[in-house]
C-alpha cells in the first residue's frame, strides 16, 4: 500500500501543476489587452523624441518622467500601505536643494546624486520614526507639519538661497549641451526616464513579494497585522524611507535640469499635486501612478488654451477643477482601473467572438 501511495503521489502533483500551468497560461491571455494597452504608452514614451522637433513637448515629457517617480513614491505609501503623506514636495525639495548645493561647491556629480537621497532617506527615517504611532489623519497632519517647516527653511536659510533661491547650478557634461551651460533635452529625457524605469520596476517587485503582501495587510488593519506577527512599525519606515529616496531622486533631476530651483517650487501645493495624480493614476498601481503623472501634465496645458480663446480665460481653472472631479467620480480605480476595465470588456468580447466561430464550424461540420 506504501509503495501504491509513493507511485500515485507524482501523478497527483503532476496534475496539481498542470492545473497550475493552465490557469496562469489563462490569466495571462486574459492580460493580453491591458499588456497592449501598457505597451503603446511604453513605446509611445520611447518614440516620442522620433516623433516631434518640439523642445517644448520634450521638455513636459521630462518632466512627466520625474513626476512619475514622485508618484510611485507616494502611491507606495498611500496605495500599497495605506498611509497619507502630504510630506513628498518636502523631501523633493531635499534632493533638488542637495544636489543644487553640492555641486555648486564644485562636488563631483555622481556624489551629489548619491548624496541626495542619502540625505533624503535619513530625514525620512526621522520623520517616520517619529510618527510611527500615528495612523490616518494624525499621520498625514504630522507629514504636512514637516513640509510646511521645511519649505520655510528652504525659503530662509542662507544656504538654499533664501527666498532668491539658486541659479547656475551644473549638469554633468553628459547630460549638458555642447556648450555645457544648459541640459541637453534628448539625452536628459532618456536619463529621466531611464530612472522612472528603473524605480518602477523596483517598486513593481516590491509589492509582488512579500513586502508587498505585508503592506497590504497594514492597510487593510494595522491592529490584525501586527497580531499575525507582521512588524508593523519596520515596514511603516522602510515604505517611507523608499518613498522618500524616490521623491529625492526626483528632485536632485529637477534641479539639475531646470537650472535654477527656489522655495516656491517645494511649496504643499507640490505635495497635493502629487496626490492628485495617484489619485487619478489609481491606488496601488505603479502603471497608474505614471499614468497620473501623465495625465497632470497634460490635462493643464489642453485647459490652456482656454486662454486663447477671449472671454474664457477665468473659466479655465474652474474647468480643470471640475474635470478633476468628474475623473475622480467616473473613475473610481483611477486611469489604470478605467484601462484594466476596458481591457477586460474587450478580452470578453474576443472570448465571446472565438466562442460563437467555434460553435459555428461545429455545426457546419
């Protein structure tokens, strides 16, 4: 009987793993449209300098690839942890500061973009440490307290330039024009968004693995995580630091591509435009975090030309406001739920369409 069970126990985990291998092999024709979908940004993203001969989109596509990552940032804390932080324009401003007066002292580049988020993670440890008691509203009021202090150190602090803020600050010649004082926008839009790459990709493997199992569960209920031996108070840090580093990295590229940076452009209004876009993109989607990036760049410029049109020109922000409002409602998943819906409808669609063709030559035979 022992020997009958042996031989039968590889036929049982043979089909165990054939059962296993036909339901990924299902979900993933199911994943066809949105991998489509995701594929066209991605190449639209690639091609985009093949495209146009428009500094000017260029240089908004450059800035959709730092905001990106400012989002990533924040959806892991927000959409995968569950925590509201209204600090990101703060640590943006961090990296950018860092960065700016780093190298200005003549520091070799590659040290002020380590340095950056080295400085940044440290100030993410403190903060987090600190508030790591608090949950909700208390922790998003303690984050929005440091964004507010360090915007006004950025905006008195000799160092930072007080309210003038710091101009002339250097590119490494790699990234710069030929004549080196000002940055390239091909080669700095390909390193831009080489790095959101990277982040993503990063943040992606986080949240499929256990990391990622672990913050799903502090968001759900932090009382029943730590009572299933989930360490609450590491991951809460760990998931600030990480997004800290990643709204650092974003700001020491802000800095070195704007040229000039000042305490106006680190403002809460920042952090509450970086909200907005994982709200738009989708909560716990890193696809829908560079989506939202790319819909808050876009959509203000279209509602500009509003301007052009005479008598329309007060209207324009109302406009937006209400569009924003109007994604919000109809979009409950953000942009990325509103894609995986679509890809779903057409994945049943072409199901129903295979099916009936099927049917049909089964009669006719």
């Amino acid at each position: 009987m022992q020997a009958k069970r042996n031989l039968e126990a590889p036929v049982g985990t043979t089909s165990r793993a054939g059962s296993l291998t036909s339901t990924a092999i299902e979900r993933l024709k199911q994943s066809t449209a949105l991998y489509t979908f995701q594929g066209v940004i991605i190449a639209a993203i690639i091609l985009l300098p093949f495209l146009t001969d428009s500094n000017y989109l260029i240089t908004m596509a450059t800035f959709m690839g730092m905001y990106a990552m400012l989002a990533i940032g924040l959806n892991l804390v927000l959409g995968n942890a569950g925590q509201i932080s209204l600090g990101q324009g703060a640590f943006f401003g961090i990296g950018a500061y860092t960065y700016a007066i780093l190298t200005k002292d003549h520091f070799p580049f590659w040290f002020a973009y380590l340095a950056s988020p080295i400085l940044a993670a440290i100030a993410g440890f403190v903060v987090g440490y600190i508030a790591l008691r608090l949950r909700g509203h208390y922790f998003a009021m303690a984050t929005l307290a440091f964004a507010l202090i360090m915007h006004r150190l950025f905006h008195v602090l000799p160092i930072t330039g007080a309210s003038l803020g710091l101009y002339d600050i250097p590119l490494p010649a790699f990234l710069a024009t030929t004549k080196g004082t000002m940055a390239d926008p091909l080669r700095f839009y390909y390193f831009v968004w080489l790095i959101a790459a990277l982040v993503a990709v990063f943040t992606a493997n986080v949240v499929r693995h256990r990391v990622g199992r672990a913050l799903s569960a502090l968001r759900e209920d932090e009382v029943a995580a730590a009572m299933l031996g989930i360490n609450v108070a590491k991951y809460k840090i760990e998931v600030f630091v990480i997004s800290a580093i990643y709204s650092s990295i974003a700001g020491s590229l802000f800095a070195g591509y704007s040229g000039l940076i000042s305490s106006s452009a680190f403002h809460l209004d920042r952090s509450m435009d970086i909200l907005l876009m994982v709200v738009i993109g989708g909560l716990g989607s890193v696809f829908g975090s560079i989506l939202g990036a790319i819909l808050w760049t876009i959509l203000p410029e279209i509602f500009r030309m509003f301007e052009s049109l005479q008598g329309l020109e007060p209207y324009r922000l109302v406009t937006f406001g209400i569009m924003i409002i109007l994604i919000v409602i109809l979009w409950p998943g953000g942009a990325a739920g509103a894609l995986r819906g679509l890809a779903e409808k057409w994945d049943r669609s072409r199901s129903g369409a295979n099916a009936s063709g099927v049917k049909g030559s089964n009669d006719t035979a």
